[in-house]
C-alpha cells in the first residue's frame, strides 16, 4: 500500500504501531479521567487524593498518549521522505501486520480493562485511612500515629477534612495537588502547621455524630495523678464535669456547652496563628443582645481582624490528633499497672528521660533503655519500664517532624495551656466595666467530689471541694504557669 497524493492524512501520519500505542494510551487516560471524576462527583464523602488521580494522573497519561501519537506521525513522515516510500507504514495485505494487529488488540483490550479496574480500585485506596496517612509517610506519620491512638480512628480522614459543595470541592483537589508536591519536593512545614484555617464547621462534621443540642448532665472522671517524690505518691481527683445541655426543650440551658448552645453566639478574635491569645469577644443571647467584652491591653481595630464563631473545635482543637505530655502519659501508664509505681523515683525518672532532647526516633528508644536500666540495674521490673517509656515516646514524640506535646496547644481544659482562661481570665470586661467574662472557679464547670488517694476518694462530696493541691487549698487557677506537661516548673 503506497501513500499516493489521495491517501488520508490518518495513513500519512498515524497509521503506525507509535501512533497506534499512543491512542490506546491517551483513550485510557480519558477514559480514567471519566472514571474517577464520576465516582469523584456522586461519592459521599469527596476524597482530595482522587483529584489529584483525576485531575493530574489521568490527565498526564492522556498527555502522554497524544505526544506518543504525535512522536508516530513525525516518525512515519520522516521515514516516508528519506526512504522516499512508505514502508514504515502499516499495511494489513502483509501478514505479519496482521498477526501484529491481533496481538496488539489483545494487549490493548488488556490494558483497558486493567485501567478501569485499576482506577476503581485506586479511588477506593485512596479514600482509605492508610493511605491518608501511610503514602505519605515523613510528613503525616505523628498525625498518622496519634490518629490511630484517638477516640476517632474509627472515623475516616476524609469524614472531618474533605468538604460539601462547590467551593469544598475545588479547595479539596487544590490542596490534594498541593500536598503532592509539597511530599516529591520535601518542602513541607516541620511540624504540620495548625489550626487548619480550611476545616470543615464542626457542624457538618462533629455534630454528625456529637450533637450537642442532645447533650444534659455531668459526666464523672477520676483523674490519677503521681508526685515526683521517691514513693510517686499517688494524688487523684475527682470531677463531675457539667457538660450541661444546649436545648432548652430538654432542659435549662448551661454548663460547658452553653458555648455552643444554638440559643447563643460566641465570636472571638485570636491575634495569634495558635488562636491562644483571645484578647475581644462578643456575645449574644436568646433575645439578641448583644455583649462586648475586650482585655484592656488590646487597642485594636476589630474590622482588621477575622472574627470567628465558637464552635466545638475551639476547645476540643486536637480530638483526633492529640499528642500526650509526658507528664500525663507516665501518670496514666502507672495507673493502668502499666508502668510499677513501687520503683523508687519512677515517675521522675521516667518523665526526664521521655523530655531530653534526641535527634532521631531510634536513637531515643536506645537511650531510653540504657538509661532506664542503669537506674534500675537489679530491679525485675525495668524491662516493663523500658517498654512502656519506649512506647510513651513512640506513640507520641517524631523528632523528625519536630512533634511533641509542646508543638500543638490543647484547649481543653487549663493544666498544661491556657485552653478555658484565654477568655475566662477575669481580665475581659464591657466598654463600661459592668460586665466581666468571669474567672472560673472549680465549680463553674465542674464538681470536685473527692480528691486525694486510698480511702480519700470514697469520702463523695456533692456540693463539692475546694480543689486541694497536694499541701494546701488552691485558689489561683492558672496551671499551665507551672504545669508544662514535662518537669514541673
């Protein structure tokens, strides 16, 4: 077959095996991008990760086929020029050519079925946990970590941090691309920057679940606590925790979630990345009246600032990727038996090795062993020691990401940050003074009904104790001054 002045420009260019493989492999590529962006468009819950297939992957390789297509053409002309003929052609009289189409058929039928099973099966890899926080191992393993140690690693990623509607959407695929190549260029912030400004409201992701218009009550915690003497003199306390309710329906409005109660709003201006110093609020009640409230140190000018709305995340800030003190850990290892509260000194010992400064994960599970059985050298019970210290460190300490409990503030609460006084200080007062956002005291969000240790914490006091500090009554209650998670100030 000879490409006369009539043949097509199809047989001029294209009619060649480069040509032909290209098209198969653009076909594929636009075939995925269908694929994916269908499953992408009507799945519940929208994965970033399937944009970047979507929108990067499967776009590239279509790319890719056309180039190839082209590569044919320009290959097939050159030939055709300097040979003067066109041998470099397909021609189906030939039956090597024959035989070639077949097989090439079989292999293209091949790879196509492989694409749409391998793009299906892909979406559904890349909405799952372990891809989330696997694939891109360096960056989201402490995330990873914690996440899988939470109450919520039953909940998928993409459940809190993928959006609804248009705008989510858009915003999701950006930052899926984004992430991608912040991981291949290793230009990625150590540790993870926080708070995430594009979270999704807490009312389209938490109270799916946690709907606080349903919440009533107290809540009962014991909270076991160990000094840092020689015996780790045990020091308990505990609380009735007035979660209170948010509906009136079902009863008066009040407690720790009258903030979110759909009766109030609560909007505030943070003047730090961390949103730790909160320096004006505003609030409005069931009849619309509205309260302003500012320390007198801010001079600000609130329409330069962004105003946000209290939700659940303002103090609840790290429910799925909470990073322990070291401190609090070796206290809860004790309590569970975990770590054996009769060796001398144990807690000390365990809390200074866990906050020394290491260069590498492995290098800190070595020194951990080592130092630990030198202090212990005959002691039965230092191989359980050194194995819950090297999991205290594992789980919540990556010296490669920088991550540790001081890199991310947690709201909740007041005893290793400031969480509840940022507002509640007694220091933010009305424009007239009349009006101050009060200094909690104990029993403003919740009840000490016992405190101490053995026969102590059977002595139940209703109408609550003043909080007793280890010695003395304690009225000052800005504890992160002295608690810092690690060695005690």
């Amino acid at each position: 077959m000879s490409a006369g002045p009539q043949t097509s420009f199809t047989k001029r260019h294209l009619w060649n095996w480069t040509s032909f493989a290209g098209g198969v492999i653009a076909f594929a590529g636009f075939f995925a991008f269908l694929l994916l962006s269908a499953i992408d468009f009507i799945a519940h819950a929208s994965s970033p990760y399937v944009g970047i297939l979507a929108y990067v992957v499967a776009p590239s390789f279509l790319i890719f086929g056309l180039a190839l297509m082209a590569l044919g053409a320009w290959m097939q002309h050159r030939h055709s020029r300097q040979s003067g003929g066109t041998a470099w052609e397909i021609d189906f009289s030939r039956l090597k050519d024959r035989r070639k189409l077949a097989l090439f058929a079989v292999v293209s039928t091949i790879f196509l079925i492989c694409t749409a099973m391998g793009s299906y099966q892909t979406y559904h890899m890349s909405e799952s946990v372990e891809f989330c926080g696997e694939t891109c191992h360096t960056p989201m393993h402490p995330e990873f970590t914690a996440y899988q140690n939470s109450p919520h690693a039953r909940v998928a990623c993409v459940e809190c941090h993928v959006g609804s509607g248009a705008k989510a959407y858009v915003a999701a695929k950006w930052n899926g691309v984004h992430q991608m190549v912040c991981v291949f260029t290793g230009k990625y912030h150590r540790p993870i920057e926080t708070p995430i400004k594009n979270l999704r409201p807490a009312q389209e992701t938490c109270e799916q679940c946690h709907w606080p218009g349903k919440f009533d009550g107290n809540l009962d915690r014991t909270y076991n606590h160990f000094l840092t003497d020689k015996t780790n003199t045990q020091f308990s306390v505990r609380l009735l925790l007035h979660v209170g309710g948010a509906d009136p329906a079902l009863g008066p409005v009040g407690g720790i979630h009258w903030h979110v109660s759909q009766n109030n709003k609560i909007e505030y201006i943070a003047t730090d990345d961390k949103r730790q110093v909160i320096p004006w609020v505003r609030v409005t009640n069931s009849r619309g009246e509205v309260t302003e409230y500012r320390d007198p140190s801010f001079k600000g000018d609130i329409s330069k600032y962004e105003i946000r709305r209290m939700d659940c995340i303002d103090c609840h800030n790290r429910p799925a990727h909470n990073y322990r003190a070291p401190n609090d850990s070796v206290d809860l290892a004790m309590s569970l038996g975990q770590i054996d509260r009769t060796m001398p000194w144990v807690k000390s010992n365990a809390v200074e090795v866990l906050t020394r400064p290491y260069q590498t994960t492995d290098e800190a599970v070595q020194k951990i062993a080592t130092t630990l059985r030198s202090e212990y050298p005959t002691n039965t019970s230092a191989d359980g020691l050194v194995a819950s210290v090297q999991t205290i460190y594992t789980n919540n300490f990556f010296p490669e990401m920088k991550v540790d409990w001081q890199s991310y503030p947690v709201n909740i609460g007041h005893k290793n940050w400031p969480g509840c006084f940022r507002c509640h200080d007694g220091s933010h007062k009305t424009a007239d003074k009349k009006k101050t956002i009060p200094a909690s005291d104990c029993n403003t969000c919740h009840t000490i009904i016992a405190q101490g240790n053995g026969d102590d914490l059977q002595k139940l006091n209703g109408k609550g104790n003043v909080f007793f500090h280890i010695d003395s009554e304690y009225t000052d209650f800005s504890c992160n001054t002295c608690h810092t998670g690690g060695i005690q100030k």
